[in-house]
C-alpha cells in the first residue's frame, strides 16, 4: 500500500481562505478509497485544535524557533476517515483571523517562522524522524506555505520521495532574509543563485519548484501558462526548467458537499431527471434579495472573491447592459473595497434586478448556485477553479474565460467562453439571455452540464500513477 503524507495550511471546513481547502481536505480521502494510506500535516490553527478530538503526541520540543514549545498531535477530525498530524505551536498558531493575516489587515510579520515550522514538521514526519510508527513514501507539499519542507529534506539520505503542487502562482511566499539563520537551514540553499534565493528574498514556491522530485499544477492550460511567462511574477523561469517534471492534473469536485440531489442548504433537491427543484430554488433566492419574480431573463449570480484578478471589474462594467437585456444579478462574495462600494452602488441603482451580500455565506453560495440559471466567472486567469465545476452540477451554465482550468472544463455544450482580448463580457450576456429564450436549447445545455462528471476518482488515480513512478 502506498503511503502519502499531505502538507498544507487549509482544510475545509476548518480553515478556508480558496480553493486549496476543498482539494486538500478532498484528495486524501478519495486516495483513501482507492487503497492509499494518505495522511495530512497541519497547523494548529483555533478552528483545527477545537474539532480535533482525541489526539496522542508524536512529538515534543521547546524552543525551535523561539517558540516555548511544539508538538505534533496525530488523530483524526470529524466525519473523516483520512488521520491528520497537527503542529501544536500555541505561539505561532493560535491567533485571530485567517492563517496569513491579522483581523484589522497586514500579514503576520512572522509568517516566515510560522509557516517554516510547518515546513519542517512535514520534513521530519517525512524522514519518519517524528512517528516511529508510520513513515510515507511521498511528501505532498501543497502550494508556498509548507514549501521549505523540501530544503529540509534536500541533504536527507536516504531521499525523501516529495510531489510539490503550485495552486497559484501568483503567490510565492517571498520574504526578507534577515531570519534565515533562524531556520536551521544550511547556507548554500540561500546562497545566491541557490534554490531559496530569489532577487535578494527569500522565496518558499521556487525552493518547492526546484527541490521536488515532481512538480505539478492544477490543470494542463495552467500548466502550460505559468511555463510560458503569463503569471508568475518572473518565477516562469524557474518553473520551465523542470518543464520535464511538471504535469497539470485537473482538481475535482466534493460531490458529497455540492450536489443539488442532497444538499441540505436548498428548499428542495433536484436532478437531471426532474429539475422543478431548481425553479423553487429560483424563486427562494429572487425572494431573498426582493428581486422582482415576474421577470423570464436569466439570473446570473457571482459567488468569488471579489478582486481584478477574478474579473469582477467586468461585471460591474457590464451590469447596465445585464439589467438592459431583462436579466438580473445576484452577487455573493467579498475582497476588494471599490468592487464591494460598486456593486452596492448597482444593488441600490438597481434594486429589483441586482442583489448583493457582501461577506461568504456558505448557506446562500448553496442557493445562488441552485437559483442561478448563469455563472459569471470571467476571471483573467484561473489555475483551476472549482465554482464553475459547482455550477454544473446544479444546471447553473457557468460564462468564463477561455484561461487555465475554465478552458479545460467548460465548452459552449455546457457554458459559455470568452477572450476579453476579442470579445467583451456584455456582448457573451446579450447573447447568454438570447440562448436562455431558446428554452429547448438552454435545456439540452443544462442536462449536459448536470452530467459531467469531475469527481475525484480519476485525478486520484492521476496522483496515484505519479506515486508509484517515483516510488518505482
């Protein structure tokens, strides 16, 4: 049996910042249910210390990294079957907020200690230094933040076997160097040129991207961009020299949590079979914002952080010709303060076509998802995304652009795609509310959609096949 320890900073529904969350809390348990023993390293964050329950101590030390004391808890954490091992360091992870950043705003300004704990914890467990009784075959480090786990293991003998996964690389985990000699890190890996350095700072996503044994992203478009120079920050370098080691395996979707045949947010349920679930659903949510339900053009909703990168400028540049084609908009998210005072500025402009709720609720992102008959997800660049996944399976046809891993999952039989380059968002609207008046078109869209599957058994096995090859 294969064994695999997991490394990350966020697991739904305890820690949640994106994305990472959902595919870091689902692909263990669905290697489980393929023959892996896959286990997760994570912080210990308020959220995870007060749901884990009874937890034994594989581990203790005072005073690594300044810290008064540390220990690594292995156990389990509601309703999964996958065992996880948490970094208990009170003084690092027990604060307010969400794991990167204080509640009135700013990073923590020891994030770099606090996220190399984390780092070196997976090492450790790793090299099977902390539990004598278990030891992985592969370390899977997820995203910057647990990514110095690999210049711990990069003088270990025997190798460490290690996958690293770039989420996004648009955030590298760079930090001044002046704490490095903290780290107990040997010289040469920040040394200039070295696989830490980078521009004078030091950089947690290039380290991964250099030192691992493989390299893979969350969908082949993506895969192919951040290689080509479309994001990264310069890091495109890096990642093109381990072009050989690097692979795009498309995230899946948590059909136990988003699925409108049993989701427990929604007036009622419904399938492909019979979709009269999704009218109530409809009605439930125009009843909830006070827009008016005598209209027959689409609702588009938006549910995302609200920020340039997910184009949500778009759509508020593209609102009056929405509400001008007889459609109306619903919007569920938070981010940037001009996006939020703009679409406030359109709910109150507009207030029986526009409805907006500044803030994450996970009740009404259920709802919205089943209520909407279109998804505005136009984002400039999207490595994988999921929302859109979502909204297909409740027959909500999502509208995006042809990027990262919108272009791999969406096609015109179940959604709409766009180049901003060529095409402008208001223009796709006009024609989505003229395709939504084909009633038996809309239909044929909708069942196709409802019936794609993005579960994760296929990307397991893709991750499995990855295992074996470096064990082999």
């Amino acid at each position: 049996m294969t064994r695999v320890l997991h490394a990350t900073t966020e697991l739904f529904p305890w820690v949640k910042t994106g994305g990472l969350a959902d595919v870091t809390a689902a692909l263990p348990e669905a290697l489980a249910d393929i023959g892996v023993d896959a286990r997760t390293v994570v912080p210990g964050f308020p959220a995870i210390m007060a749901a884990l329950g009874d937890a034994s101590p594989v581990y203790e030390v005072a005073g690594l990294f300044g810290t008064a004391t540390m220990r690594v808890l292995h156990g389990f954490l509601p309703n999964r079957k996958t065992a996880v091992y948490v970094v208990d360091a009170p003084a690092l992870f027990q604060r307010p907020g969400n794991p990167y950043s204080h509640p009135t705003g700013g990073d923590w300004s020891d994030n770099l200690l606090r996220f190399a704990m984390l780092g070196w914890a997976a090492a450790k467990l790793a090299a099977g230094e902390l539990d004598r009784q278990w030891r992985p075959d592969v370390l899977h480090v997820h995203d910057w933040h647990p990514a110095l786990a690999h210049a711990y293991l990069a003088e270990a003998w025997p190798p460490v076997k290690t996958v690293f996964t770039i989420h996004n690389i648009d955030y590298p985990g760079r930090f001044p160097p002046h704490d490095y000699g903290r780290l107990g890190l040997a010289h040469w890996l920040a040394a200039p040129y070295g696989p830490l350095e980078f521009f004078g700072d030091l950089c947690f996503l290039k380290a991964g991207v250099l030192l691992a044994h493989r390299v893979t992203t969350v969908s082949p478009t993506y895969a192919e961009e951040i290689s080509l120079g479309k994001h990264g920050g310069g890091l495109d370098a890096i990642v093109r020299s381990r072009d050989d080691r690097l692979v795009g395996i498309l995230n899946g979707v948590d059909y136990g949590t988003w699925d409108p045949r049993h989701d427990t947010h929604l007036p009622t349920t419904y399938d492909p079979h019979d979709v009269t679930g999704k009218t109530i659903c409809k009605a439930q949510l125009r009843q909830h914002f006070a827009l008016a339900d005598d209209t027959a053009g689409p609702v588009f909703i938006v549910v995302s952080r609200l920020n340039w990168q997910k184009g949500l400028d778009l759509v508020v540049n593209a609102t009056e010709t929405l509400v001008a084609a007889g459609a109306q908009l619903v919007v569920v998210g938070s981010g940037d303060g001009h996006l939020e005072w703009q679409f406030r500025q359109l709910q109150q402009r507009f207030p029986r076509q526009v409805g907006v709720h500044l803030g994450y609720s996970e009740p009404l992102a259920h709802l919205a998802m089943a209520g909407g008959d279109a998804l505005l997800m136009p984002s400039r660049h999207e490595p994988c995304g999921l929302t859109q996944l979502y909204a297909k399976r409740y027959g909500t046809l999502p509208v995006v652009q042809s990027v990262g891993g919108l272009a791999d999952t969406v096609d015109h039989h179940s959604g709409f795609t766009f180049d901003e380059q060529f095409t402008s968002l208001s223009d796709v609207i006009q024609h989505v509310v003229h395709v939504h008046h084909d009633r038996t078109r809309w239909q044929q869209m909708m069942m196709t959609a409802m019936r794609q599957n993005f579960g994760w058994e296929s990307s397991a096995y893709a991750y499995l096949r990855l295992y074996q090859e470096l064990q082999g």
